[in-house]
C-alpha cells in the first residue's frame, strides 16, 4: 500500500464536436452570398470523429462541389480549417476560419456543366 498514489484530474477540457455559433455565422453568411448569386444551392452537414463538414451543392447531386471542413484533430494548428473541391483534393487551409473564407475568390471555382 505504501506505493499507492491518488491522481484526480478536475480539468474539465472542452471539445469542440461541431461549428461553434461564430464559426457557423461566417459559413451561412458566405452560403448566403453565393446562393444570392446563383452559385450555390444546396447545402448538407457530414459529421465524424475526426471532422465537421458543411458541404456545398452546385445542384441536388452526390458529391458536393465544396467542402469547409473543421479538422477536429489537427496533426497542426495550420489544419484546423480546410476547404476541399469535389475531387476531394485540399483547395485551401488555415487556422483561422474568418481568413480562409476571405482568402478564397469564391466566384473564380464557377462550375461549367
């Protein structure tokens, strides 16, 4: 008994498992931006253990034209935010989300059918 030892741990760490309410406000707001210019017109949410997505549909189809990704284990900081096309290849990344969504030039990725 005398090698016994107590560890308590009161950290109460917070995950984020979704798109915090800031987060969610510049996505919608840029969803709302491009579906006002006839860009955009569809939208649906992929949750895992790793990621958030909200994907982004040129026209109901099965594969999203974008994806903003929340990377939720980043292997670093860099990862964090990701912007992904419909090959599933990495278009942009960042740390910030505000900057990532600034940076792109959203109408330059027109989608020619």
């Amino acid at each position: 008994m005398k090698h016994l030892k107590l560890i308590i741990n009161n950290r109460n760490i917070k995950q984020d498992i979704f798109f915090n309410k800031k987060e969610l406000k510049l996505i919608l707001n840029l969803y709302a931006q491009m579906v006002s210019g006839g860009e955009w017109k569809d939208y649906g949410l992929s949750i895992s253990k790793k990621e958030v997505s909200f994907n982004v549909y040129h026209r109901t189809s099965e594969f999203p034209a974008y994806k903003i990704t929340k990377n939720l284990k980043p292997k670093n900081e860099g990862e964090k935010y990701l912007v992904r096309n419909s090959q599933n290849k990495i278009i942009n990344n960042s740390e910030n989300l505000e900057k990532l969504i600034k940076k792109i030039i959203w109408k330059k990725f027109k989608l020619v059918n």
